[in-house]
C-alpha cells in the first residue's frame, strides 16, 4: 500500500502564473497625484501636532501650507473618482 499523495507530488510538472505587463494594469497619474498628496498632508499634520507637543515655538508657515495638501488630496480623488465612474446604461 502506498502513502497518499498530497497536493500533486510526484504530479509532474507544474506551471507557474506568470504577470506579463499587458495584464498589470497601472495606476493612473490622477489617483497617484491624489493618494501622494494626500499622504504627505496627512504627515504634514502629524508633524505639527508633534511640534506643538515638543517644543515652545508655533510650527512655520510651511508646515501650516503643507498641510493644506491633504484636502486637495481629497479633491484630487473626488475628481478622479467622479471621472472614472461608469455611466448607468439605459
């Protein structure tokens, strides 16, 4: 009596997926506009949060207009939200 064989041992041989680049699909440059921009006013806030906590002095102004990244982040990923949408077919 032989010992079971699990998941295709001794199956021969067995072919890998490959990704061709066809197939990947790329992020488009809006939505990475939007998500870069995004994040570094998200990080942009922390900052000034962690200086408000660390130190006697207020955070300069460009870390206060850095901050401002963040909303047009958001928008940059309404726009690109609203203009990738599928039209309802009727």
């Amino acid at each position: 009596m032989r010992a079971p064989e699990f998941l295709g041992a001794d199956a021969g041989p067995t072919k890998l997926a490959t990704v061709t680049d066809s197939s990947r699909t790329s992020m488009p440059p809006l939505l990475a506009a939007a998500l870069i921009s995004f994040g570094l006013g998200l990080l942009a806030i922390v900052v000034m949060f962690l200086v408000l906590l660390l130190s006697d002095t207020p955070p300069g102004l460009w870390l206060y207009l850095s901050a401002m990244l963040c909303p047009f982040g958001f928008l940059l990923g309404l726009v690109h939200a609203l203009r990738s949408g599928r039209r309802v077919r009727r």
